[in-house]
C-alpha cells in the first residue's frame, strides 16, 4: 500500500477576536441565541494589513520550520480556499515565489468549499505519487469576513478568518488515506455568487437544509472511510470533523457512538473558517499533544457545492 504522512502543521489566526457581544451591537442577535444554537462564542476576523495570503504565508512558514525541511523538497503546494485574494494568480502560485518552491512545483488553488482541506489531501496523495519530490504543502484558508452580509443575522454570526497548513509525505509503505469524496449539484442550499453576476458575493445559504445535509452526510462519510480502511471507530485516535456548528458534532458524536473527548473542536473560539476549519483544528491537536506521532485523525469535511469529504490521516 502507498500513501501520505503528515509531518507537521502550522497555523495563522487573524489577531482581532469578535465575540457574541461584539456582534450583538451589529445585528439583532445575542449570545444566548449564538452560543446555544452554533457553540460559537467568538471569531477572528482579519483587519489592518492582514489579508488572505498574509494568512497563508504564516501558517505555511509555520509548517515548513516545524517539518525542518527546506522549500526545495516540495513537490505540490495546494491552497483549498473560496476567499482567495486574487483569481489569479493564484494563492499557490504566490507562495510558491515567497517560500521559494522550485519552479516545478504543481502549484493550484482548489474549491470544494467547507471540504477543500480534504480533498487537497487526496489529491496531493494522488499528485505526490507522481512527483520527483514526494513532500507536499496543503493549506485550506478563508477570509469569510469579506464575503459576510454583516446586515444578516442569520448568517454573519456563523463565519471566522483562519489557515491552516500541513506538510505531508507520500511513501510507498505509507497508509493510504482511504479517501471518500462527494458533491451534489446544488445552487439553493448555499450559494455565493461569482465575478460578472451582478450582486454582492455575499454568502447565502438555508441553515436548515445545510443543517439536515450535514447530519446526512458526516456520520456516513466517517463509517466509509473506516470501512474503507478496515478498521472501526475505536481504533481512530481523533475525529477531526469540519468546525459548522456544535449541534452537527453532537450529532455526529451520537449516531457514530464515539467518544466525545477523541472529537474535541474548536469552533467556540474559530466560528466556521470553511476550507481553514480542519487544518486549523488539526495543528491545534498537533501542538497540544493530543494527536501524537503514530496516531490517526479520521478529517471530514462538508459544505457547498454540495461537497462532503473525508480521509484518515496519520502522523509521521
Ligand atoms: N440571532 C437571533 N435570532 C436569529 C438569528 C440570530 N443571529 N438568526 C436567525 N434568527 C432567528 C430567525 O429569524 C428565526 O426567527 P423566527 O422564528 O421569528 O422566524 C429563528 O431565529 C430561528 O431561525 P432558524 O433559521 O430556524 O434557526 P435554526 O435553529 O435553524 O439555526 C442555524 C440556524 C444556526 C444557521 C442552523 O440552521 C445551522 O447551523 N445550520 C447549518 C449552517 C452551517 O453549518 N453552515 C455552514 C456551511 S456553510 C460554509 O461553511 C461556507
């Protein structure tokens, strides 16, 4: 079998924290309303110079020092992402100047939304398998403050800016990710509109039928990467599941059967970062010592598109 490891991690958060209360003096809301319906109590957004690829180039520098590798063994760079700041080029192809990756680095940025981070895993798997160099970059990031309606309370409360990066190493005695992707075609549960359309790319999404999507998806996406690697829920040492909304973990957490201390989030200081909410989450477990080299996170991610995810990742 031939596969990926993560190596190592990195992350950048905005520095300006906005709480419940802050968002309370924006919109008709509270954190009674807030906290009980999303488990967020607080978001970063980005302010001053700091901006998408500022972001990106922290949590990646981050990740490349903690690796001890130097810029030249990197054979792909992906950034999942829905916010990047310029269509092209694109954030990969920026960092590949500002770390000083090779010219022949497979360098793009990809959009699966809320599951972007995981299918960038898979396919640096994929892409690594290939490659002359077999270490790959994968970042998700999302600067949803500036695609936020912040006149409409049932979305604006949801959102966070954050990155996250990983440094991964394809091996051919390395476990495969047993990898499960999906989309559905779907313009009416979560839309934001593109350039030359016309209106505000603001998000727009129905809570409810994301909500009943979620809860769908996440507990099958798990079973199958499980089953897909011939293992069961217990042998999982973290659950690293996309950071929407407290009630789809619990939720998750009781149709699974698992332990809720192995799926332990973050989103109550992140909101929703989309494409940044897993790797952020991973470095998090990483830098704690709660997920510990040899160990394996089941990562799942779920969101527009409508897109679902999932892959069992392991550390060096
Ligand atoms: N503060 C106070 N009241 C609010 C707010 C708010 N911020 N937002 C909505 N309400 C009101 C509504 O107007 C409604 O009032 P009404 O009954 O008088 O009409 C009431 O609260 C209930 O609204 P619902 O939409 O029914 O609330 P619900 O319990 O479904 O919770 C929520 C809404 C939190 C959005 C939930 O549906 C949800 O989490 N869905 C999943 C969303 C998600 O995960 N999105 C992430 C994917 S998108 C991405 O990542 C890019």
């Amino acid at each position: 079998m031939s596969g990926i490891k993560l190596i190592s991690t990195g992350s950048a958060l905005p520095v300006r924290e906005v709480t419940n209360f802050d968002m309370e003096k924006l919109v008709e809301t509270s954190d009674e309303w807030i906290s009980t319906r999303t488990g967020i109590s607080a978001r970063r957004f980005c302010s001053g110079e700091e901006c998408h690829t500022s972001l990106c180039l922290a949590a990646a520098r981050q990740a490349l020092e903690r690796s001890g590798l130097r810029p030249e063994q990197i054979g792909v760079c992906l950034v999942a992402t829905l916010t990047q700041d310029t269509m092209t080029p694109s954030t990969a192809c920026v960092l590949q100047k500002e770390l000083g990756l090779p010219e022949d680095t497979v360098c793009f940025d990809l959009n699966a939304a809320c599951a972007g981070f995981v299918y960038g895993l898979h396919t640096a798997e994929c892409l690594l398998a290939a490659a002359e160099r077999k270490y790959g970059l994968v970042i998700g990031c999302e600067v949803l403050s500036r695609i936020t309606d912040f006149t409409d309370r049932s979305t604006c409360v949801l959102f966070g800016d954050g990155a996250g990066a990983a440094i991964l190493e394809w091996g051919e005695d390395y476990p495969s990710l047993c990898a499960v992707m999906g989309s559905r075609g779907n313009r009416q549960v979560l839309m934001i509109p593109g350039v030359n359309t016309g209106s505000p790319n603001f998000i727009h999404m129905d809570g409810k039928e994301v909500f009943r999507f979620a809860v769908d998806v996440l507990p099958k996406c798990a079973k199958e990467v499980a089953a897909k690697a011939g293992i069961s829920l217990d042998q999982v040492d973290r659950f690293v599941f996309h950071q929407a909304n407290q009630r789809i973990l619990d939720y998750a957490i009781k149709k699974l059967k698992i332990d809720p201390a192995r799926c332990v989030g973050n989103i109550a200081r992140t909101g929703n970062t989309s494409a940044a909410s897993v790797p952020l989450l991973l470095d998090e477990l990483v830098t704690s010592g709660a997920l510990r080299s040899g160990q394996r996170a089941l990562c799942a991610g779920f969101g527009g598109g409508l897109t679902w995810a999932g892959a069992l990742l392991q550390l060096a």
